[in-house]
C-alpha cells in the first residue's frame, strides 16, 4: 500500500520531504550553535582519532 501511494503521488511525497527538511534543519542547526563553539572541535577529535 505504501509502496503504491509513494509510487502514485511521488513529487508530491518529494515535496513534503524538502519542505519537512527544511523546517527542522534549521533548528538543528541552532540547537548544534547554542551548545558552544567547541562543537565542531570535538566533533573533529571524535572524528578523527
């Protein structure tokens, strides 16, 4: 069934997909910003060993 309704109505599931992306991606980013600059240098350091 889900595989029919995704087949008929792509765009549309494309769409809602880029729309719901772009509406969290934002507030994923700010939360990452909010929680220190030393994000991304740990993220490294997890990264790389």
């Amino acid at each position: 069934m889900i595989k029919t309704l995704f087949s008929q109505y792509k765009t549309a599931v494309l769409v809602i997909g880029i729309i719901l992306l772009l509406t969290v991606y934002p507030q994923i980013f700010k939360i990452i910003y909010m929680s220190g600059r030393d994000f991304g240098r740990s993220l490294v350091n997890a990264l790389l060993p």
